[in-house]
C-alpha cells in the first residue's frame, strides 16, 4: 500500500507498507526516513527533533547528498541542493505482497542553474522488501561534462554507539576530515569520540555490528564509504538533534567522494547503488 501523507505546514511524503516492511520517504529530498522491518525497530535513525519543513534537510534517515559531497564543491551549500529540492513522484510499483519498487526524480530547473550551471536528471529508485535497495542514476543532459560527488547519507539507528563495531574497512586508505590526514586503516571501526572519515578502494561489503543486530552494506558504482559520528561537543552544536542523540546513530555513508569523483560526458549516465539488509 503506498498513501501520499501531508503535514499540515504542506511537507509531503510518501508511506509504504508490505508485507515484509514499511518505510516513508519524503518528496523534499527523496529522502527516504524510515524502513522498518516486519515486527523489527527501525533500521534508520531519525532525530526526535528534525525538522520537517520545505527549505530544510531531515535530520536522520537518508539525505541525498548530491552534486557534491560536503565541500567537494566550494560553489555549492554543504552536501549539494538534491536534499533541499522538491522530486516528482514518477512510479510506484507493487512488485508484489512484500516488494514495493518507487521512483523519484528532480530535473535541472532555473533555480538549479543558477546553483549549478549544467542540465541534468536525477532519479531515485527504492525498492522496499526485506532488504533496502537504492539506486540513485544520474544522467548528464548537457553539451558539456560534470564533476559529480555524492553520497546516500545513511543514519543507522544503534543501540548505543560505543556498542557498535564497523567491519570491512582495515587496511584502507583513510581521509580524516578532523585532521585532515590520510593514512592507512588498521583493524575494524570502533567509537570513543568524534569520527568524520571517508575510506577509499572499498569494493566489499560492510558489517555494521550492534549489541541487538548485524547489518550488511552493499554498494556498487561507488569505491568510497563515508563513516561519521558527532559525539558529545559536535552532537550538541548540529541543527534538529537533541545533545545527546549522537549515540543513537552512526553515519556509513555509500558515496563517490573525494578523490572517488565521476565525470559524466554528455548523456553518460552514473548509478551509486546501496543495498541495505539485516544479517541473518
Ligand atoms: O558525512 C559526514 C558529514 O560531512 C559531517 O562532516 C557532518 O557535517 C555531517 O556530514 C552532517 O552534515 P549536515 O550538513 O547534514 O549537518
């Protein structure tokens, strides 16, 4: 079943329910914000206090960063304008009792031009089962080529964050955003405070490991992960979270960051997929 929700400030979003999960996505941003497994908690975090309202990113689930990741692009807002931009709804397929497929798109527009002078489509397919599946395409409609940095945002609501233990990066070159140093991963992923890092020649699948659960990460078009956590002092200054959600969430971002940029030739097209599900 898939009903469109308004809030009544006009915020609008899309819920699905099958027989294998139910999920929200909202048409700002095609921002997916919630997937619950069948009688599972939420697999996405959502920040008690996010904003919804049109002009502002939810704070939790999965932004859409895009065309730039961060400051990959100076010219750019932090994390592009794709989460700040109205999609259309242009398909909703029931594949079947516990398969739900949506697609989403936002074109290039007067506004985005002025933004970010090049034409474009970007589309973001969802298919919702027991498993998360994300496709975000993107196709160059320009006479000429782009720069493209992204990232699916993903907030994975944990148990408590010094709990978990990320698994599939070691001996990956690591890009410390607090530092500013790159060196070489060593061992598996763990919290004890502030962590704001992007992996690159990731080509393997993920484990983020909770006390109560396993997740896996699959992602494809992409060889960059990027893995984020306030902690206590950057947690309390970050807009729409409450000081101490940060050990409800960790961020395992599937991007093309840094140096995992893609130049799109006119027409070429681009896919960044994800594939979310619980490790059995
Ligand atoms: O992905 C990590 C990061 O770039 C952090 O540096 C932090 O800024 C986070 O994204 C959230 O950014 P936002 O613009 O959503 O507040």
């Amino acid at each position: 079943m898939i009903t469109v929700k308004t809030l009544e400030n006009g915020f609008e979003y899309l819920e699905i329910k099958n027989d294998s999960c139910s999920a929200k996505i909202a048409l700002q941003g095609a921002h997916i914000f919630e997937y619950k497994r069948e009688s599972e908690k939420d697999m996405l975090w959502l920040s008690q206090v996010s904003d919804f309202e049109i002009g502002k990113a939810i704070r939790g689930g999965i932004p859409i960063c895009w065309p730039a990741f961060g400051m990959n692009n100076p010219n750019l807002m932090q994390h592009g304008f794709a989460r700040t931009s109205m999609f259309e709804q242009i398909s909703t397929k029931e594949i079947d009792e516990r398969t739900t497929e949506v697609t989403l798109r936002l074109v290039h527009s007067k506004k985005s031009l002025k933004l970010w002078n090049y034409k474009f489509e970007l589309e973001l397919k969802v298919t919702l089962s027991d498993k998360l599946e994300m496709e975000l395409k993107t196709t160059n409609l320009d006479e000429k080529e782009f720069t493209l940095t992204q990232a699916l945002h993903t907030y994975f609501s944990v148990s408590d964050i010094s709990e978990v233990t990320i698994k599939g990066l070691d001996a990956k070159p690591r890009f410390d955003a607090l530092t500013q140093k790159t060196f070489t991963q060593n061992g598996d992923i763990e919290f004890d405070a502030e962590f704001d890092s992007v992996f690159q020649k990731v080509d393997s699948e993920l484990e983020l490991k909770d006390k109560s659960r396993a997740i896996k990460i699959k992602n494809e078009g992409s060889s960059s992960v990027v893995v984020w956590n306030p902690w206590i002092e950057k947690g309390s200054q970050m807009s729409g979270m409450k000081s101490d959600g940060y050990r409800e969430f960790v961020c395992v971002e599937s991007a093309n960051a840094y140096e995992d940029f893609r130049v799109l030739k006119p027409l070429e097209v681009h896919r960044l997929k994800a594939t979310i599900c619980a490790k059995r």
